[in-house]
C-alpha cells in the first residue's frame, strides 16, 4: 500500500524544547526519522520513541506544539493522507 500526502508547508527540524513548533497549526504532520529518536507533544504531554528510518503521519490538534530530540528528525506538515 502507498501513503499518499499532500505537502502544505517546508519541512521543519524541530530539535529540543526551545524549538518546538505547531507547524503553522497543520492537523497533520509527515515525520520521518533517520535516527532513533523521541517525538514530545509539549501541549498534552505525551511522548513515543521512533526508530531508524521510520516514517509516520501524527494527527494533532492545531495549536499543539511538538518537537524531536535530536536533528535528524524532520516534520512535514500535510493535508489530508489517504492510505
């Protein structure tokens, strides 16, 4: 099966707290991890690990502000996704 995304901004890194973002308010952000990694959204307070070449698609609440803990993390923010 293929995931179909629709970009609807640049991709962001998001390292640390200092950097968290709400990627403009999107709803949903393509995130795709080229290290083991821990994704935070500050907001609610929640938090899971990633692994090595892994790609998801989160879906928040527009004003939640998320952010990874390292570099090599990267957020895309995306419309709808089908897939």
């Amino acid at each position: 099966m293929t995931l179909v995304i629709e970009p609807i901004g640049a991709k962001v890194v998001a390292n640390g707290n200092g950097n968290k973002t709400t990627l403009r308010g999107a709803k949903n952000v393509y995130i795709c991890a080229t290290a083991d990694d821990l994704i935070t959204n500050v907001t609610k307070g929640t938090s899971f690990q990633m692994h090595q070449d892994q790609v998801i698609v989160l879906h928040k609440d527009s004003t939640d502000e998320i952010h990874a803990g390292t570099t090599g993390t990267h957020f895309t923010p995306i419309g709808y996704t089908r897939g």
